[in-house]
C-alpha cells in the first residue's frame, strides 16, 4: 500500500530476472552482460581475471589515508595495568589498524575475527563515494551524543538487501581491515576468519587477492548447531573458517598438530614394557611407484619366519634403516614374533594429530554451548547473541600459536570477547604466556548492531556500550580464574598466568596538527605562537607518553620505567623527556646510553644555546636525537 501505481518498468525487470538471472548483479541490471547474452559483438571492459565490485576504489582510497590518531591509555578501567601484557583498545577497528601498524607491523602470530556476515541486518561502516570533502566525512562518522558515545546515526548503516550495492558494500568494509591486518602478521602468522554463505564466496576471492591464493590454507567447516532448524527449507548447520597464512608459499611453518585426544590416545601401550613409554604400531608396507630395490627384501622374524612384501607392494623403509630401527627396537613382530612387522611409533614422541576441515559440534562445540558460557558469567543473562564457543577458539589457537614463545593473538571484531577468554583458558590449562589484542567498537547497546539483538539485555544491565560489556566479560573471566587459583592452587603451575588487562581508547592525538590550507598571511604569526606549544591543551602526560611510545613504533606494553627527568622504555632504549631539559638531564641521559631520544621542542624556549649543544652532544654520543 505504498499509494503509486505498478511499475511497469521494474515489473518488466522483474520478469527478465527469472528467465535470465546472469545478466543481473546486485539486483541491478548488468548491461555488459545483457549485450553479451544477446550479441555476437562480445566485448567485456577490463577483462580478465579479477574480484572487483562498486565503491572498489572509494576502499583504496580509504584504506591510503593516514591516521594521526592515537590510544590514550585508561589505567583506571584495566587491570595490573604496569605488568599485564593483555591489551583491550575500544575505538573503530579501522582506524586501530592503521595506529597499530608502526609499532606492531610484522608482530602479531594469529590473527581470529568474526565480522559482520552481512545477512541483511547487520549496521557497520563502509566508505562513501568521496564526493564529500574528507574532513565532512570524519564530522559525520564521528557523530556524538551529549555524553560523548559513538551514535548509530552518524557511524553505522544498515546493509540492507534491497540496496543496489548490497556485495559490494560489504566488500568495501572488509578490504582495508584485511589488508592492513596482513600487514601485522609475522610471517609464519595465519589468519582464521569466521563466515557463513552470505560472503563465503566472496570473502575467498578478496582474500586471495590480499593474501594471495598460493597462501591459502583451508576452508573450515565449523558445524554450529545440534539440531535442525524446521522454519527453513534446508536448515543451516555450518559456519565456514577460512585459513590463510601470511608467507606459506615461501614454506613458513605455519600450524600445529592438536594434542592427541583420548580416543587417540587409548591406541597406545607398552605390551613389552619398552622404557620410552606408550607406543602404537604402525604399518610398515607402501605403494611401490618408484620404489627403489632398497625397499623390496625379505623380513626374518626373531621366530625364524620370512616376510617379503606383500603382493603389489613394498617395505616403506630401506633395508639398512629397518635394521637400524631393529636393533633399536622399534620393529614389533607381535606378542608371539610371528607376525607381519610394524613400526612403533612413540607416544612421547608424537607430534599430535593433524586437523582436517570438518569440526564437528562435539568436539569443537556449537552455538549453545557458547551461549551458556555468557550466562554463566552474568547470572544468566544472555548479553551476546551467539557467541563462538571458547572450545572452539581454543582449538584454533592451539594451532597457530605456542604456550612458550609470548605469541599475540589479535582480534579486531572483538564483539563478545570469546577470543580473549580463550587465550587466559588455554594459557591456564598448557602454562603458556600467549597475549592478546582484542578491538571493539563503543557502539550504544539501546541501538545494537552486528549479531547484537541481545543488546537490549546489557542495556538494561547497565552497560553503557557494547565494548562496555565485552570489557566486563574478560574482568569476570579474570575474577573467576583468580578465585580458582586461590581455592585450587594445585590445579596451577608454578609459571606466571598473566590475569590482567590494559586499556586503552581511540583517540585523536595530543599534538596539534599543522594544516598548512587553512594559513593565511594574516593569521601566520598567530599560528606559529600556537605551535610553540605542540601539544593540545589539556593533554595528560601519561597520553603523551604513549603516543611517542607507539609513534616511534614501540609497543603498548613495553616497559616503562619513571626516572626523575625523564621516562625509560623497553630497558634504555628509548628515553622520552616531557618535563624539563637542562645539562644535568642531558648528561643523565647520555649516561644512559639510549638508542633514542625523543622530546618536546617548548622544553628550549628561549634557550636556542641549550638546544643547540643537546643536539651535537646526542650526535656524539651515537643517540638518535627527535624533538616534537
């Protein structure tokens, strides 16, 4: 009842669909694939072998501009803020990206993220046609309510079905967050990105351009539910995982086995009481091919009785290396000697079982079980709508990662904080000291958003934003592992569990920008009198502090030492001074023997002479000297 006559052009679009589907996309009429469909003169623009949609451009053009933001850490809201290695930042996810990429550029091991799946309903953030002058672009997505929070109205945008870009606007949200996140990667890291049939498709190809199709790694079938959905004609059971690595080309080791499982496990014993321990036996024949004549030969059991290779086939091992691992007793002819040999294969010795691309719900587990997770942590409030499982986070960490080697694992969709709770689980469980980076945006839960609908639950929880929650989630997490600990330290190693979090917020930077269009003859002396102080008024000197750390590319969790003068990071490395800058400083520092030295320029205002004798007295020392 929209008041308007019938379309008689969409009706007639309409009818054109259903008989020739291929020459729509998007819901749009493709008019190069029309001509095609009815013309022998086919000629496709730009034709080759390339993912490419509406807007492709616009996301370059996104992802090339620089950031000058920066974190401005929340002591206040983190927990043993001064040791702890785990790292919460709320901010858009973009923009984090783009910050991070100096200090931790090549650093990050495993990277897990589940975005928006684009069903129809989801709200993000997916740039413009850039008709719009940048600065009214950054007013509009930063729109604010009275108390400071994100709104909805400004930042988000509903992906609707009906839109004429629907693919295309996902696409445009997706790539520069999965471009600059390769950047981050070591290269042995891998990335696990969750995804169901919405964009699986496209997800693969845009991946392959980014990644490269060569360092793919698999498509994971994750089975999500336990029972069938009756409202569909053919229920959903999976989600898809896709697997690429960063440099599996170049042979980069880039996963684990898993741990062998119990029923794995209960194959092994120790019939002959062999001092390695639990041992399996394992067949001992191969296909012949190209076998050598090495590999065919005759076997005599310690009974005297001969075993050549069975018909078709041969010994898998040279005659010299079975004699070898004969005399090693590695070869077992069964309980009798009478049996065809095997080759034991050690339990001490195992490298795990290697995964391959079906997850069933019993062993990697579903939906429910990650919503009875939540619930049990906020006294049955259901404040996520189905959030991953931490089994299953776990096993994916338990490829891509090490208990022993300070691994970061990044989450950049943080949503319900599965990713982080997996990490201080497994740790807990293998004594290992991984650490996590998890990104959440301070979207309002009144409104919700992305595979949010139980935001009204936290709303009427008292949760402010949907980063608000997340955050409580990993608190309640540290809590209960903290009293575990207390009541069962037994079940602990005697290593150092890292039960903290360090918070920080996106935020624009403490130092004013010089924008060199909007000086004019007449304002330039009143602007070189404003920047005699470079910093914004108000900045607080723990902010700036860590805006020169992750500037000068060193990370939030450095150590930092407080010296009388002047701040120490990483072990001298880095001295930053804020305060003051006299002779007795600058030989303190020079004492010290800092590979670098940052500080601000208004500490020698009025002293040229001063700054004039620091910066020769740095070079002579071999310091790095930068003032801002």
């Amino acid at each position: 009842m929209i008041g308007e006559s019938l379309s008689i052009q969409q009706d007639n679009l309409e009818k054109l669909k259903q008989i020739f589907p291929q020459v729509f996309s998007e819901g749009g009429l493709d008019w190069e694939k029309l001509k095609a469909t009815f013309s022998d003169d086919i000629i496709f623009s730009n034709e080759r072998y390339v993912l490419n949609w509406a807007g492709k451009s616009d996301a370059f053009k996104v992802l090339q501009i620089p950031t000058t933001a920066t974190l401005r850490p929340s002591p206040e809201e983190s927990i043993n803020f001064d040791t702890t290695q785990n790292i919460f930042i709320e901010g858009e996810n973009l923009e984090v990206l783009k910050v991070l990429q100096k200090a931790y550029y090549g650093k990050i091991k495993c990277i897990i993220i589940d975005p928006p799946y684009n069903t129809g309903s989801d709200s993000f953030i997916y740039p413009d046609s850039f008709k719009e002058s940048k600065a009214d672009y950054e007013k509009r997505i930063g729109d604010k309510d009275e108390e400071g929070y994100l709104m909805k109205e400004g930042l988000f945008r509903k992906n609707s079905k009906d839109s004429g870009h629907f693919h295309s606007n996902w696409l445009s949200m997706m790539y520069p967050r999965l471009f600059l996140a390769k950047n981050l990667l070591r290269d042995d890291g891998v990335i696990f990105v969750h995804i169901d049939d919405n964009e699986v498709h496209n997800l693969r190809l845009m991946m392959n351009e980014i990644f490269g199709e060569e360092n793919f790694v698999a498509s994971i079938i994750w089975q999500k539910r336990t029972a069938p959905d009756a409202r569909t004609l053919i229920s959903e059971a999976h989600d898809y995982i896709l697997v690429f690595s960063k440099r599996l080309s170049e042979g980069k080791n880039t996963l684990n086995a898993f741990p062998l499982d119990e029923s794995r496990r209960e194959n092994y014993s120790n019939p002959d009481s062999d001092p390695r321990g639990d041992w399996a036996s394992v067949d001992l024949t191969g296909q012949t091919g190209r076998a050598p004549k090495s590999q065919f030969y005759t076997i005599v059991s310690p009974s005297g009785k001969e075993f050549p290779p069975p018909k078709g086939r041969c010994w898998a091992l040279a005659e010299t290396t079975f004699y070898e691992l004969l005399k090693d007793n590695r070869i077992w002819f069964g309980k009798d000697g009478n049996s065809r040999p095997r080759l034991k294969k050690f339990l001490a010795e195992s490298e795990g079982q290697r995964p391959w691309t079906w997850w069933d719900n019993k062993t990697y587990g579903h939906n429910q079980e990650g919503n009875k997770e939540v619930m049990a942590l906020f006294e049955g409030n259901l404040v996520f709508d189905n959030p991953k499982p931490v089994r299953l986070i776990k096993k994916i960490l338990q490829l891509a990662t090490s208990n022993n080697s300070n691994d970061i694992v990044l989450d950049f969709f943080g949503g319900s904080g599965t990713t982080a709770e997996a990490v201080i689980q497994l740790n807990r469980e293998d004594s290992g000291n991984r650490r996590f980076i998890i990104v959440q945006l301070p979207e309002l839960t009144e409104i919700g958003g992305n595979d949010f609908q139980a935001a009204s639950v936290a709303s009427k929880l008292g949760y402010k934003t949907i980063s608000d929650v997340l955050r409580e989630r990993i608190r309640r997490v540290i809590k209960k592992v903290e009293k575990e600990k207390t009541e069962k330290p037994d079940m602990f190693d005697d290593g150092e569990l890292d039960l903290g979090l360090k918070v920080f917020k996106l935020s624009s930077s403490n130092f004013k920008i010089w924008r060199g269009n909007e000086i004019t003859e007449e304002n330039l002396v009143q602007q070189l009198d404003v920047f005699a102080d470079p910093a914004n008024e108000g900045s607080q000197e723990q902010d700036i502090l860590h805006e020169l750390m992750l500037k000068a590319g060193y990370l939030l969790t450095d150590k930092v030492e407080a010296k009388d003068e002047f701040y120490s990071i990483r072990d001298g490395e880095l001295i930053i001074v804020l305060t003051q800058m006299n002779e007795t400083v600058i030989n303190q520092i020079i004492a010290a023997r800092p590979k670098k030295v940052i500080t601000l320029d208004k500490l020698f205002i009025s002293n040229d002479q001063l700054k004039t004798n620091t910066v020769l007295q740095m070079r002579d020392a071999g310091i790095d000297f930068k003032t801002i």
